[in-house]
C-alpha cells in the first residue's frame, strides 16, 4: 500500500455528509466518475437511509469531491448529489451478499473536464481474467484495529482471485455469486481495502484505458 500521487485516479470521489450546522462534512464511501453527472458506488454506503415508498430512489443530499489527496481538503471540484438509485433487487438487510450492491448517484453540475476525466466501464468485450491485476483506492482505514479513515489517498494493486478457491468462501458465510462479483486480494493477507473504501473503484487498465471492473 502506498500514497497515490496527485492525478493517478482523476475520476476518484470522496463522497461527503453534513455532519453539522456549519456545513462541515466527513468522508464516508468512495465512488468514481462515470459520466459529467453521474458517480458510481456501493448501495451498501446507504444503509442508514430511511428508503421513501418507491425503492428505486433513495434521496439523501451530499457533496461529491474530486481532485484532492488530503482527505481534509476541500475538492479541486465539488458538486452535490440530489438523487441516488439503486437497483430493485437490492437487498441490504442479507448479510455478505453484495449481488446488485451498487448506486448511482446523480448530480446537480457536471464535473468532468480534460483534467477530471471519467473512469470506462467495460462492455463484455471487456474481460477480465484470473491473474489480471487491477487498484483499488481511496481513503478507507489503514489496519484493522484502527477506526479513522486514511489522512491520505491511499492505493493497492492486488490480483483477481479464483473465486472457487476457499479463501474467496470463507466456511462461516455464505457462497458469493460471482457472476456478480469479484474475488480479488493477496492471499498472504496484510494488502487489502478496508472501511472507508467502500463504492470505489477497482480499476483495471485494458487496452491502454482504465475501467472499472468491480
């Protein structure tokens, strides 16, 4: 694990909550910029959230921030979200199944530029294999006993996993649906996301561009 240097993954968001009166806010999911409105992340971000009658839409207003490395820093861009869909046949309350676990949030601005571009997302001609390496990033706690977030970007490159072997199904939780998701990490332990990286991107360079792939 090592700090990410400014500009390595311009389409990362820190996605912010007012914690106070004084506009103050505090990280809690990463996500990445897909399109000049849109950032993608974890479903499983929302659990909080009172969900209104229609499941589709949960509304919650946040602020996006992109382009900073500091967590304390305020964003080189900064766009509110108004608007977060996630998928129907979502279920949060299903411990350790993350089949549809993912959210769409939409913004009130674009925030895109040459500077800030959005990360790809992969067609199926896309295909990524076991071996393959992909990054993770963000600003998730640094080691399992600790509980604050990373003053910092932080960033790993760790292999895709076979997902049969039984490090990817661990005995005391239930088998995964990997048509859905990925198994990926360091078999060794030690090299890992952790809370607070939640909804960002596992991004993977193929054919000279970066997608994110899970």
């Amino acid at each position: 694990m090592s700090k990410a240097l400014f500009g390595a993954w311009p389409w990362m968001a820190s996605l912010r909550q007012k914690v106070n009166e004084t506009n103050n806010t505090v990280h809690f999911c990463g996500g990445s910029i897909i399109a000049p409105r849109f950032v993608l992340t974890a479903a499983h971000c929302f659990h909080n959230i009172t969900i209104p009658t229609d499941p589709n839409y949960v509304r919650r207003f946040g602020e996006v921030h992109i382009g900073q490395l500091g967590l304390t820093e305020q964003g080189e861009r900064i766009a509110e979200w108004f608007k977060v869909i996630i998928p129907e046949k979502y279920r949060p309350f299903r411990p350790h199944d993350y089949s549809y676990d993912i959210a769409l949030l939409v913004l009130n601005k674009d925030i895109t530029d040459k500077q800030y571009p959005p990360i790809c997302l992969p067609s199926n001609t896309i295909i990524s294999n076991i071996g393959d390496y992909g990054t993770i990033a963000g600003w998730g706690i640094n080691n399992e006993v600790g509980m604050e977030a990373s003053k910092y970007m932080m960033q790993v490159t760790v292999p895709i996993l076979d997902p049969t072997i039984d490090a990817c199904n661990p005995l005391q939780l239930p088998r995964k649906n990997y048509t859905m998701t990925i198994c990926a990490g360091v078999l060794s332990g030690g090299i890992d996301a952790c809370q607070g990286n939640s909804g960002g991107p596992f991004a993977q360079k193929i054919q000279n561009r970066w997608y994110n792939i899970g």
